[in-house]
C-alpha cells in the first residue's frame, strides 16, 4: 500500500484534490481518505488543521511515504513556502510537485511557474521532484499522477523490505475503545514485523500490552510488516491511557531532557539561552526550554540562521525516541515557525 500527504495552502485546491483520489475516512485536524482498485491501495492524508497548526502538517508527513506539494497558477504564498521548509527539516524522500488548477490559466504561464518553482527548489530535497500539471475538473493529468504515485510506492516497498527485520515498531495516531474488544488503535508500523500475541511496550507510559488481533483495511491478518497502517486490538492497556503520538515497541528511550546537534536553517531568526522551543519527534511534540547552546566547542548565548550547534533542552513532559529519530525545533510564535533539525548527540 501507499500513503500519500497532499499539502500546500488552503488555496491551492489540495482538499478538493483529496476528496477527488479516495473515499473520506477518519476526520481531525487531518482529514484521511482510501483507494483501493485491484492490488492498487492508496491512503490519502490531508493536514485540514493546518495552517492555523504546524501540527497536522508534521503528523501527516510523518504517516506518509510521499509527499504532493500543490501550486495554483498564482504560485507560492507563505504557507507553500513554509510547507517547503518542513520538507526540508523532515529530510523528506519521495514527492511530486502538482501545479494544480490548471483549467484556470494557459501553457504559457504554466511553464513560467514551472522554471520559476524548480529555480527556488534547487538545493532542497524538492529539487529532483517531477513536477505534473492537473485539473480536478477537467482531469487532465490526474492518471498520470496516480501512476507517478504507484511507482513511487513500488521504491518505497522495497525500502521497507530492508526494515522489515529490524525490531517492531508501529507509530500511533488514533485510539478508541470497541465494545466487546476494548482498546484499539490505528497507526503505522514504520519498521520490523508485528504478530498478533507479540507483548509490546507503550511509549513513553511504558506500559506492557500485548497484540490481540491485528487488521489492515478492515480484513485480519496475523502479522503485518514495515509500511503498512493497521488497525491493532491490544491486550493490558485502555485507550485513554494512549494519545496520538505514542509508540509500540520494546526499545524506546523515554526523558524530558534532551541533547541533540543541530542544523539551523538559513533563513531563521534563530534564539537564545532560555528561549522555549517546540520540539517535534514523530508525531510526538513538546515545549523545552534552551538551557546550553555550544558552536565549535564553546558555550554562547544564541543560536543564528545558518548555525550548527549542540542544544541541550529540558521539560516538563516525558517523550520518546529512538536513536535515529530526527527533531524538529520550531517556535510558534514566530512568522517562519520552523527554526531547524537535529539529531542525538
């Protein structure tokens, strides 16, 4: 199966694209819909929270695979700017670029847009992306966007392969009690191999639960491997002890405190010493406050726009990682929300 995230600003026809490939699923602050047509599978996520929240946008990219930047004819604003600034922080793989509406403009203007965008996504990880042309009236182009997406998924499942021996993990984003099975919660397993009667830890509460039956697209299997999004019914936990975020697994570090190094992008006003940042981790995200910022193996007071550095952050509320996750730092207060990305030191 493949997951997709439709993003851009509330303008560039992303949510009316959404509702065009699937049938409405789930609804939040990110609003879901699925495809299925023989063995071709498609879940399509769509952060309607967003831009009001950066949250959505971050949790929906990380439930995904592939990434669809849409751009109407009028070009980028600031939020298809900042969706481009996520992508970059996320380190994001896979996408494709849609210049979306094209039934509301001429080849003409198109193709500006077109150089205009590849010249401003040169030495980000847009820079390779294709770029398509589509209507959602006229259709133009929309078969040959699912078809850029089934390819780009096939690369993703043999990606997924690779991960599918390494230990389970499966990322949470909703949980809900069934009457007669109890706790149930749907996520993504983004690495290893789960099987029903697997005992698994909740984190960060740490608490013991096991598999009791696993689905995926509403049909029971008994394992399920990296890249698929199931629907879990657990065993020794109640569904308002997990929130959106948490993860199964049996190997997570669990703190309020952390220590990572970190890229500070170009653009950012950067911060100082005491500041509070919002840091995201997987779809987990808290408020912690800069107590140590180090450049070139000295201490100093702030942190610029272009900057490496080594942050140390403390707070309040216990989160859980893995040594490979990637942090994002944002201050949402700020016009540009999005300050930069680290990784454990």
């Amino acid at each position: 199966m493949t997951k997709i995230t439709i993003i851009g600003s509330k303008q560039s026809g992303k949510s009316t694209l959404a509702a065009k490939l699937g049938k409405k699923g789930n609804v939040s602050d990110i609003t879901m819909y699925d495809y299925a047509k023989g063995d071709k599978i498609l879940t399509i996520i769509d952060p309607t929270g967003y831009p009001d929240s950066v949250k959505p946008l971050i949790a929906s990219l990380n439930l995904s695979d592939i990434a669809v930047l849409c751009v109407p004819p009028t070009g980028l604003d600031v939020y298809a700017g900042e969706c481009i600034v996520c992508l970059e922080c996320m380190g994001y793989k896979h996408g494709l670029v849609l210049l979306t509406k094209s039934d509301t403009t001429y080849p003409q203007a198109t193709d500006e847009l077109k150089t205009k965008l590849q010249k401003i996504t040169k030495g980000t990880v847009l820079e390779h992306w294709e770029h398509i042309i589509v209507s959602t009236k006229t259709f133009e182009g929309m078969e040959e966007f699912k078809e850029k997406i089934f390819n780009i998924g096939e690369e993703i499942d043999e990606e997924n392969i690779k991960k599918a021996t390494l230990p389970p993990r499966v990322m949470i984003d909703q949980s809900f009690n069934v009457t007669g099975i109890g706790c149930v919660v749907l996520g993504i397993v983004t690495q290893g191999t789960i099987k029903t009667k697997d005992k698994m830890v909740a984190y960060p509460i740490k608490k013991p639960l096991e598999i009791r039956s696993i689905q995926m697209h509403d049909v029971d299997v008994k394992t399920a491997a990296c890249g698929a999004r199931v629907g879990l019914a657990l065993k020794g936990i109640q569904s308002k002890d997990i929130d959106r975020g948490y993860v199964l697994s049996n190997d997570e570090i669990v703190s309020k405190d952390i220590k990572i190094k970190c890229k500070i992008l170009p653009l950012s006003k950067g911060f100082n010493i005491g500041n509070v940042l919002h840091v995201f981790v997987g779809l987990q995200s808290a408020p912690l406050r800069v107590n140590c910022i180090e450049k070139n193996g000295k201490n100093t007071d702030s942190a610029s726009g272009g900057d490496e550095c080594i942050l140390e952050l403390t707070g309040t509320k216990e989160i859980s990682y893995s040594q490979q996750d990637r942090f994002i730092l944002t201050n949402l207060d700020e016009k540009q929300r999005f300050l930069g990305y680290g990784f454990l030191q």
